[in-house]
C-alpha cells in the first residue's frame, strides 16, 4: 500500500481535541490556519453543549466577554470540523481508543475543580467554592442541583481578590434586577431576588498593589448602582515594599491602585448594599455555631520581597474577627487528572514541554499527544491568552510532523469514533444537535426578554436534541 506525506490532502491529519472551551477552539483554528495541511479535527465534550467557561464560567453580566463565540462558531462552521457532546473521556472512551482513531491527541481539559483553604471549619454549612457558585448561576448541570442559602444572613466573605471573586462579588452584592435580563439560570435568579446579602467582605491576603483583579473588574463594581465599594484609607498607604512593586509593575497594577485610592476618598457611602475591600487579611479559621458559619477569622499580613519572586504575606499574629453568615473561596480553579494521561498533583496539570505532554515517570515525550489551555499552563490568563498558548502547542505538533509518512486511510475511517460510541450505547451529540439546540435556548429567551434561557440538565438538554431532530 502506498504512503503519503501526514496532512497531505490523500492523508489528512486526525486531531482529537478533549474539551471545546475556548482553548480547544483556538488549537483548531491554528490547525485550520497551517498552510497546505489537510486536517479533520473532532472535538470532544462530556456536555452536551460546546464553549466551557465561555456558557458555564463567564459571569450573565458579561454577555459581551460571551459573544467571542461568534468566532467558535466560524471556526466550527469548517467542514473539516466535528463535535462529539455528551462524550466523557476515561468513561465514554479511552485514551487508547482515541489512539486507535487519530494521529494525535490534544487535551484542552481546563481545571475543572477548585483549590481548598486548608483552614479549619472549610466544611462548615455556609461555605462554598466560586466554582459551585459560578457553575450554579451559569445553570452548569454539574453544579445546578448544589443549594446556596441566600437568605440566612446580611453578610458574606469572598476569600480571595482575582477576578472570580469579582463575578462573585457582583452577582452577590448587585440588585437582582440588573440580572433579570441575562442567561442567568433561572433558579438563581429565583434565589438571588430572595437574597438578604446586603455586604460583601472581600479578603485578600496581600496589598492592593498585588491584588489579583484587572482593573476593569474592579472599576466596573465599583460603578454598580445602588453598591457602594468601600477601601479604607489606610491600606492606600502603601508600604515601601509595595510601593517599589508597584515601581516595575505593569500598567495594570498602577491603574488599579489608582482607582481604589480616589475610591478610598469617598468614604463608606449611602447605600445599603455595600462591598468592603479588606487587604492583608488571610482567613485562619471559619468558625461555626451548630454547624453553621457565624464568623470568619482573619490574620492581619505583612508583605514581603522576596529576592526574585513575588511579593509574600507573613502572619503577623495579629487576628480579627468577622462576623459573616456565607463563604466563597474564590482562590483559584485546579485541574483534575485523565484517566491514561500523565498529570502533576503539585500543579495539577498535565506536565509538558511547549505543548508536548511529558510522563514525568520516565521524562520522556508521550508519543501524539498534545495539551493546551489551563490544563497545560495552570488556570491563569484571560480568554485570549488561550490563543498564544493554543498556537504554540499546534506549533509543536506541526514540527513533529514533519516527514511522517502515513498509509492511505479506509474509506470509511470518518466512522471510527461514532461506530464505537453507537456500539457502545453512548448517545453523543454533533455540532448540529448544538445548533438546534441553541437555536431553542434562544428563542426561549426571546419570549422573555432574555438573550436566551439555558437548559441546566443533561437529560433536559437530550431530550430536547432528540425532540428537535424529529422536526
Ligand atoms: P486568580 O486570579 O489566580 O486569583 C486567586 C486569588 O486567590 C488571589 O487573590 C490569590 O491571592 C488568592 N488566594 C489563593 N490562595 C489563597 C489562600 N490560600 N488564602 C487566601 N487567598 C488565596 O484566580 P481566579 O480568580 O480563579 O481566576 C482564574 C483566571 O481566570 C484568572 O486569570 C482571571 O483573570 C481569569 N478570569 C477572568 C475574568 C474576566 O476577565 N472577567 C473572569 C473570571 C476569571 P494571591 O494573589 O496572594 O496568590
């Protein structure tokens, strides 16, 4: 049997893409751009619907971040281009399998999971992790079922200052009627009119000079009606570590402290609604009272240079105490590992070298397989920053290939995935399916006033794929 060239138009080159979040898509648009390659790229997703953070992450209140779909949508729109929804990877298939169907593998997996505190009382009732909550106003089905009682006090802590605790931050503490006209799920919506959380605490463990939010997120609260954000004066007195910091820091940094210093100046405000930003302030203990969060307790920080690092808090001993009725740990989202892929509990990725997966067990390359996204960098970085990453990693894989020779495929080669999920009962969705579907969600919103309003179950989701399909 003759060969050919791998990517030449007599053999096209199988990609597999585990994941359709925003670093999927970025990896199929760089395959798609590669001149003279021939390319069939399947994506993978155990949703039935494409997009990860973009449908399940970005805040309702941000419906323009959420119109880069548009762009998945063009990318999708390729004929080479296909989607596999309701597929879990390490159930539905497994790595082998893929092996035995592509010529390579990328994973595009995110972090799907949440760090812990790791302080005592993390279990008490009242505390949560931003990813339930985010997952859960953005009707993810992993998380819709999750109960967050929005009426059982006034106040609520956000332990960390990136820009989840941001979203947190907003949807908590802003009137629910500025909601009412997003994709929020409708049982949020339902809870948050009910809510009785007047004041947010926003606990950082470091300065403002060093807090982890843009300073768009932060304006944009600080502009929300009827919410007054409140900095103490005091902490805009920067210490001299800060203050040098700040000297080499990026525009962002800067733009950011001089926001929260004219915000300082305004005072406390006239608003019920109110969001205090607390800096130097690590969570020691969450202390409870018959099982419940009653307070939160806080350890006053020192910063630090640190010779070539960033800048670190020390405890100073000295502690406070908060009195909160909730809890959202909003400190970082982490990766969780893929049955047959190597992965690094330290942080918690998948190791790898620009791209190339790497089994650290014997520290070589895993043949074909690739990552991208926060699975391969951790989970840092806005959605664009997933175009870089996304191409550098295609790039490796594009280097690899050159002078692969492949044999001519079997006609029916395309049908290698679907064969093996049918015979395996799995009822997969494709990108039409998606289209139909959202078509529906949409047009649901447009009764409504809404721009659209999401099915929040995999079996609601199915079920209307199968009633659609019929049409
Ligand atoms: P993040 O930006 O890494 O922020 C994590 C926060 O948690 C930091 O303030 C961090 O403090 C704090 N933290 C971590 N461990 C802690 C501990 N043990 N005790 C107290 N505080 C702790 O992560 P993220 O907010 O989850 O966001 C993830 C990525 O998504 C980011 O790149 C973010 O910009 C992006 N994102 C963007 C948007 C948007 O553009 N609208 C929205 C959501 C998310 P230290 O800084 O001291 O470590």
């Amino acid at each position: 049997m003759t060969d050919h060239a791998l990517g030449d138009v007599a053999r096209p080159l199988r990609v597999a893409v585990i994941g359709s979040g925003p670093s999927a898509f970025y990896a199929v648009d760089a395959l798609q751009r590669v001149g003279g390659l021939t390319v069939r790229t399947d994506v993978f997703d155990r949703l039935p619907t494409p997009f990860g953070l973009v449908r399940g992450g970005v805040a309702p209140d941000h419906q323009k971040i959420k119109s880069v779909v548009r762009v998945y949508e063009q990318i999708a729109a390729h004929p080479s281009f296909r989607f596999f929804g309701h597929v879990t990877v390490g159930r539905d298939l497994t790595v082998a399998d893929l092996m035995q169907c592509y010529d390579c593998v990328i994973y595009a997996v995110g972090a799907e999971s949440d760090r812990r505190l790791g302080v005592v009382g993390e279990d008490l009732l009242g505390v949560h992790s931003a990813t339930a909550f985010v997952g859960w106003y953005n009707g993810h089905p992993d998380h819709r079922d999750h109960r967050f009682d929005l009426t059982s006090g006034r106040r609520a802590a956000v332990v960390g200052n990136g820009n989840v605790a941001m979203d947190v931050v907003r949807v908590l503490a802003q009137k629910p009627e500025r909601l009412q006209s997003t994709d929020i799920a409708d049982h949020a919506l339902e809870s948050l009119r009910q809510s009785t959380v007047r004041e947010v605490y926003v606990l950082g463990r470091r300065g403002p000079a060093q807090a982890a939010f843009s300073p768009k997120e932060i304006e944009e609260i600080g502009h929300l009606e009827g919410v007054d954000l409140v900095v103490d004066p005091a902490d805009m007195e920067l210490d001299p570590v800060s203050a040098a910091h700040l000297e080499t820091a990026g525009k962002s940094a800067q733009r950011s402290v001089r926001f929260l210093t004219e915000q300082s100046a305004k005072g406390h405000g006239a608003n019920e609604r109110k969001v205090w930003l607390r800096f130097c302030a690590s969570p020691v203990e969450l202390v409870g009272t018959d099982g419940r969060l009653s307070a939160v307790r806080v350890e006053r920080m020192r910063l630090m240079a640190d010779a070539g690092g960033p800048v670190k808090a020390v405890g100073t001993g000295e502690i406070d105490t908060i009195p909160v009725d909730l809890l959202f740990k909003a400190v970082g989202y982490r990766g969780q590992p893929l049955p047959g892929v190597p992965f690094d509990e330290r942080s918690a990725t998948i190791p790898n070298q620009e791209g190339r997966v790497l089994d650290p067990a014997t520290n070589t390359l895993v043949p074909r397989s690739y990552v991208v996204g926060w699975a391969k960098r951790g989970p840092t970085g806005l959605i664009g920053t997933n175009s870089p990453d996304s191409k550098e990693t295609v790039a490796s894989l594009i280097r690899d290939l050159t002078g692969v020779r492949a044999q001519a495929l079997p006609a029916d080669d395309a049908e290698c995935i679907p064969n093996l999920l049918r015979a395996r009962g799995v009822e997969f969705v494709d990108y039409d399916d998606w289209r139909r579907l959202d078509a529906h969600e949409i047009a649901q919103g447009a009764k409504v006033g809404r721009p659209r309003v999401k099915l929040t179950t995999t079996a609601d989701m199915l079920r209307v794929v199968r009633e659609l399909r019929q049409r």
